[in-house]
C-alpha cells in the first residue's frame, strides 16, 4: 500500500476537482493507487449526480462565444447563484462552450458525449463538477450561429467573469464589408437585443400561435363592433404589435443609432462598411428563463443542507 501523503491527496483533489476528504477517502479505500481513486471519485460522482439530479437548477451562467464567422451560446444551471462565482464552475462553462463552437454541436445530448479538454467527455466532466461543487450542474441548453462572409458578435450582460454572466446574444451579420465597422455593429445590435428582447427578426419570423393570441386578445378587446371595423382594428393591432417585438422594426436602444429602427441604423452603415449588411439571425440566451424555481424558508434551506 501506497503512502497517503498530503501532496498525494493535494495531487488528486488538482486532478479531479473533488473536494479534499473526498480524495483522502479515495485514496485510503484504493490503498493509495491514484489511477484507482480516480475512478473511485467518478462513480462517487455519478452516485452523487444521481442524489442531486432531482434539485432545480436555475441558476448558473449563460455564455456567449465567438470567432470571426459563427458563435455559440451556452446555458449551464446550477442550484445557486453562489456557484456562478466558483471559479471551477466558470472554467467548465468556458470549456463547453469552447467545445460547442468547434464542434459545431448544440444538441445537448450529442454536446454531452464531445471530448472535453483534458480528456473525457463533456457529459463525465460536468458528473465530475457535481462531486467537486456538490450541487445540481445541467447543461440546459447551446445554439449557434455561422456564415460565409461577415461577422457574428456578441454581448454578455451582468458579466460575471469574461463571456459569461445573466444574458447572452449573438448577432450574426452577413456583409463583405468592413469587418471592424460589422464587428462594432454586431455588438452594438446584441446589446439591443439584450434589452428589447425582440421575439423574432422580422413579421415572417413569429411563432403562428402567438400571432393568433394576439389576435384573441384584440377581438375580445373590441367585441361588439362591426365585422369590418373588427377586422381593420385586429389587422392595424398585428402590424403595431410585430413593429414592437421584430427586430428590424424595434427602434434601436444603443444611443449611436440616435432613434432609428434597428432596419434604419443597419441601411445607414452600410456606406460606411462599404457594402450591403443584412442580420441574418440572433439568439439571446437569458439565465433560467422558463425554469420554475423552488421556494424555501430559511430553516428548511438549512435542514435541506443537512441531508447533503
């Protein structure tokens, strides 16, 4: 039997990222063989994922990430918002999305069988964050964009380390353009998009039962008036409505664009970059949006902790 010494447990706890008893446990139930405790500390990691997996994760980092023609976002869940400041939990959101934008893969599933950095897979190293973290981890969810000829940017807002924070969009311009003046634009439209949250790019782009919801409400809104006053009043409330949540349509929120419509400041640019521009797409990633979150009283948190 191996001697157990403090730079061996050290040593382990580096390589793994499990907490230091964990490790020293590892070690005394693998008689000091450090390849044995390694996979000692996975299949605790897996049973420890397996005890956590029913825990909402609603916190976390969204993160965005981009190289010149595509970009990617990711959102990693945890348990609290205190782990978004875990710096072990940062690098594994960095590295997933690291991942995603070269492998071109957002479906989870397959996102989670990739090679992770340092070996294993995306999947075995967010097991192994959870026995190292000790909360619920999941990755949620990743999207991307690409294209041919021009820029994709990005803007992460309540930035908590670089790339990662609360909100996260990419904006993914096509233009043979100037690449600095495209490179500005896309950050300056992200961080519109940030605030505006927009539904979609333009009309064509929303979703057919949301139109239709719309649709009910201006009816009921204005019932008892003629069929063909109703009908102007629901076709005028669509148009209103698509101005306020399309993109295109939006007014700009960055000041540089000085009131124009988003359409406006991108026509506008054009001169400027020495080519047309046209945004072919954007997605904005905002932490736990459509996570219900459980509630707690103080002593239950505490009784929760209790039981691991």
């Amino acid at each position: 039997m191996a001697t157990i010494t403090a730079a061996l447990v050290k040593e382990l706890r580096e390589s793994t990222g499990a907490g230091m008893m964990d490790c020293k446990s590892a070690l005394t139930q693998t008689e000091g063989d450090f390849e044995a405790a390694v996979d000692w500390l996975r299949k605790k990691g897996l049973s420890k994922a397996a005890k956590k997996a029913d825990r909402v994760a609603a916190e976390g980092l969204v993160a965005a990430l981009v190289s010149d023609k595509s970009g990617v976002v990711v959102e990693v869940n945890s348990e609290t918002d205190f782990v978004a400041r875990n710096a072990d939990f940062q690098t594994l959101v960095k590295n997933i999305a690291e991942v995603a934008l070269k492998s071109g893969k957002t479906d989870v599933e397959a996102l989670g069988k990739e090679a992770y950095p340092g070996g294993g897979t995306v999947g075995e190293a967010i097991t192994n964050a959870i026995a190292g973290i000790g909360e619920n981890l999941t990755l949620r969810r990743a999207a991307s964009l690409s294209l041919g000829d021009g820029v994709v940017g990005r803007y992460v807002h309540a930035q908590v380390v670089d790339g990662q924070g609360k909100i996260a969009v990419i904006v993914a311009l096509e233009s043979t353009g100037d690449k600095d003046v495209l490179a500005t634009l896309a950050r300056q439209l992200a961080m519109h998009v940030a605030s505006a949250n927009p539904l979609a790019l333009d009309a064509s782009g929303l979703d057919p039962a949301t139109v239709e919801r719309e649709k009910k409400l201006l009816m009921e809104k204005n019932a008892g008036k003629p069929e063909n006053v109703l009908q102007k009043i629901v076709d005028s409330g669509i148009k209103t409505y698509a101005k306020e949540v399309c993109m295109l349509d939006q007014v700009s929120n960055h000041p540089d664009h000085n009131g124009k419509t988003v359409a406006q400041a991108v026509k506008e640019l054009e001169g400027k970059a020495g080519a047309p521009i046209a945004i072919k797409g954007f997605v904005r990633y905002a932490l736990g949006e459509g996570i219900e979150k459980q509630t707690s009283d103080f002593a239950a948190e505490v009784a929760a902790a209790a039981k691991g």
